[in-house]
C-alpha cells in the first residue's frame, strides 16, 4: 500500500471577515496552513503531500515549508471538491504504476490534527470502504423548519464529520466525478463515496481537530496547540 495526502486549501475562507485566506493566518509564529500540513511531513510513510491552491494565491510561496522536498503543488477549482480532483489527479500521476494507493484528504484549516489519530485512521479504516475521524455529538439535536423546531432527533444516529478523510484513489475520484457530473453538493469525501455505495467506518476522533471558520476559532487553536505541546 502506497500512502498520499491531498490537502485543498484553495477556499476563499470569507466567513473568517479577515481579508486574506484563513489558511495564511498566524497562529503561534507560523502560518496555520504550516500546522495543517506538519503531520503529514512527520509521518515518513506518506509518500508526498499535494497541496492544492488557488490561482491568486501569492502567500504560499514565501512560507519556509513551501520548499519541502515532499511537498507539490497544484491549483484548486470553483468547489472543494473540484480542488480535491484536482489534487487527486497528481497522485494519479505520481503514483502510476501502483496497484493499491490509499489517500488522506485533510482540510487546510485544520491546524491541530494528532498523528498518532491518523495513524489510527490508516489502521481502522477498511481497506475498500477507507473512513474518516469524526465524533459522536454530545448536544441534543434538533431539526429545524424555519428557526422552530420540527422534531428531537436521537442523537445516538449522528457523528460529526472531520479530516482527515482515507480512501483509495480511483474509487475517489469515480465518486467525485460522478457528483460532479450530477451537480450534487459534496462537502467532504466521504458522501460522495457514500452516494457511490461505499460504507466509510466512522474512526473516534478528538475534540480538538477543529476547522478554523470564524475568527475566533484562531484562538481555540492556539490552545489546542499549546495543549499538544505541553
Ligand atoms: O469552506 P470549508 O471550510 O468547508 O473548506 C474546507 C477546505 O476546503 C479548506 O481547506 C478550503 O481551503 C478548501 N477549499 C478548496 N477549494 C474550494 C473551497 C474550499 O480547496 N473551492
């Protein structure tokens, strides 16, 4: 088995009201980009990291870790999942000629991902279904029409979904195309392997793996590193 990340970072981010890509923002003197991307370096079975960026993007380029030897770029699309083909297509490339490659889809503006939980995604995931880290939701839930409730639904049914997201290479990018091609919504891997039959296992994150969103979610970040380090 062939391991790659695919890491799209080519969003506009404009729920942060912060001018500029959220992913270039800094949080503890590096850019939270550079967190997003670390663990993926640190774990040397990974074969290479694609990151996938937007046509505009300038900031980049100048960061330290932007000469990384296991780092390639490639540009992003309209859609998250337009960037993620887009990434996908260059593991093709990479790794032709390789019967079994597996990927790890991570959002770029998720700074505080633990290692040792990808590790355990690589491990518990199925081989052909592949899985996500994700959590059981500890709120009660509602269902809404219009700003009233609807109903109380049994939480014991719903996780929350996180990256990194594994599954294997050609079946994502049938699945992706294929939601494409319908003009579905696809907000992370893992429906669009579900609408093409697959059955993700749900593999228990942890609280801190969050996305960064709005700005004060910067701060939560910063704790949750300094957590980490301690
Ligand atoms: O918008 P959201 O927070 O869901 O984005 C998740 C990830 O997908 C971010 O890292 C963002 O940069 C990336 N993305 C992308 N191309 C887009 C939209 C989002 O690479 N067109």
């Amino acid at each position: 088995t062939r391991y790659w990340a695919v890491i799209p970072a080519a969003g506009g981010g404009t729920r942060m009201n912060s001018g500029r890509p959220k992913q270039y923002l800094s949080l503890k003197d590096r850019a939270l980009i550079e967190w997003s991307i670390q663990p993926f370096l640190d774990a040397e079975w990974i074969d290479g990291v694609v990151l996938v960026l937007a046509r505009a993007d300038s900031e980049f380029a100048r960061l330290p870790i932007a000469r990384h030897p296991r780092i390639l770029t490639t540009l992003g699309g309209g859609a998250r999942a337009e960037s993620v083909l887009a990434g996908l297509e260059v593991v093709a490339e990479r790794s032709a000629g390789f019967k079994d490659v597996q990927v790890l889809v991570h959002d770029a503006a998720r700074p505080c991902l633990h290692g040792s939980d990808m590790e355990r995604l690589c491990e518990e995931a199925d081989d052909d279904h592949g899985g996500i880290l994700a959590l059981p939701v500890s709120d009660t839930l509602k269902r809404a029409r219009q700003h009233k409730i609807a109903e109380t639904v049994d939480r014991a049914f719903y996780w929350r979904a996180q990256t990194p997201q594994l599954f294997r290479l050609e079946p994502l990018i049938r699945a992706l195309k294929e939601c494409a091609e319908h003009g579905l919504p696809v907000t992370d891997e893992a429906s669009a392997m579900e609408r093409a039959g697959y059955q993700p296992r749900l593999v228990r994150g942890r609280e801190s793996n969050i996305k960064v969103t709005y700005p004060e979610d910067l701060q939560l970040a910063g704790f949750w590193l300094a957590q980490a380090q301690r």
